[in-house]
C-alpha cells in the first residue's frame, strides 16, 4: 500500500531537451537553431585557434634556436625565403629580402635602409598579428550578443506561457510550465554560447599579445644587429 501511494505522488518523468524544442514556438526554434550553430561555429573556431596558437609558438621557438645557433644570415635566408613563413621566420626573410635589394646593383641604397627594414618588420608585424586574430572578433561578438538573444527567446517564450494561460482560464503548472521551460532552455543556450566565446576570447587575445610582443622584441634584436652591419660597411 505505501508503495502504490509513492508511485502515485511521484513526479512524471521531465520532458527532455528535444521535446522542448519541437513544442516551442517557431521564434523560439529559430532562436535555438540560431544559438546552437552560433556555440559549433565558436567551437570550430577556438579548436582552430588552440591549433594556430601552439603551431606559432613552437615556430616561434624553432626559429629562435636556428637563429641564435650561430648559422650565418645568408645561410638562413636561403633556406627560408623560398617557404611560406610565418611569425619570426617572416620577419626575418621581410628584412633580409629588403636588405638584399638595397644592396644590388651598381649604387646601393643604403642611406635610408635601417628605416626601410624596421618598416618592413612593422607592416610584417601587423600582418602577422592580423592573421593570428583573425575571426576573435566572432567569438567576440557571439560572447556579447548570444544572451540577449537567449533573453529574446526567453520573454517570447513567457508570452507563449501566458497566453496559454490566458486561452486555457486556468493557472495549472501543467498549462505555465512548457513555456516556461523553453524560455529557459532558451536562455541555458544563449549561456551556452556566450560563455565559451567570451573565456577564449580573453585567451586567445593575450596570447596574441604575447605572440606580437616576442616579435616585436625579435624585431628590436634583428634590427640592432642589421644597423650594426649598416655602420660597419658605410
């Protein structure tokens, strides 16, 4: 006898995610179909961006071992400026290249070169910071707007459950409660989405600051080394 009393004061089973969002309104379905490609194109975007991130670093640091290990500019030139390089490596083969040009023909144009290299080096730089940022500004975005629009799912779906109320002439949790639900699940999404962009967004902007910054101090190093050069030959 207690055992058919629990059985019947326990709670039905709770509707799952997949039956919300079939029993939602049509705005509502738009607002989850569009949260949830929003929350795949983020991750997409920051597992691509883990990899470019790690893949510049340990560019970064190879280059830096080869560099200071003693081979002569000329040798290294020769073996990079005929690759796609990136980062340091970019940086490098942009400042050789031009130095290089400066020095051909019969008159060298030396006279402004250090300019023209740290030139180079900066609009190298900035090309390579670009390319390392692009598609934050994404996760940027989705981080700011996906819980106002989680929030314009959530007001649209307490209408729905106020105008089943008001149809209905009843206020029985089980008239309120499938709105309610989706308004919540349609809030839950917009976090879902939001979140994980705003969190990789933060990271991956500081390391891109620290990637610019070891260029930067590469920069400073390569052009020291390359005026010293420029003095000893003028």
């Amino acid at each position: 006898m207690e055992t058919l009393v629990q059985s019947t004061l326990a709670p039905e089973s709770g509707i799952s995610f997949f039956a919300l969002f079939w029993q939602a309104h049509i705005v509502v379905k738009v607002v989850m179909l569009g949260l949830l490609g929003a929350s795949v194109w983020c991750w997409a975007i920051i597992v691509d961006k883990i990899m470019l991130v790690g893949r510049t670093r340990r560019q970064m640091s190879r280059f830096e071992t080869v560099f200071w290990s003693g081979q002569s500019l000329e040798e290294l030139y020769n073996t990079l400026h005929n690759r796609v390089n990136h980062s340091m490596a970019a940086l490098f083969v942009a400042a050789m290249r031009e130095w290089k040009r400066s020095h051909e023909g019969a008159r060298p144009a030396i006279g402004s070169l250090q300019q023209r290299i740290d030139r180079v080096m900066d609009v190298t730089i900035q090309r390579e910071a670009e390319r390392l940022e692009s598609r934050l500004l994404i996760l940027a975005t989705v981080g700011s707007a996906a819980p106002f629009i989680g929030l314009f799912g959530t007001v649209w779906g307490i209408m729905t459950a106020f105008q089943a109320i008001a149809a209905s002439e009843s206020t029985n949790l089980a008239v309120v409660a499938p709105g309610i639900a989706e308004a919540l699940f349609a809030t839950a999404l917009g976090l879902l989405a939001a979140i994980p962009a705003v969190i990789a967004y933060n990271k991956f902007s500081a390391d891109v600051g620290k990637a610019v910054s070891r260029m930067e101090g590469f920069a400073d190093e390569f052009s020291a080394i390359l005026s010293r050069q420029i003095d000893e030959r003028g």
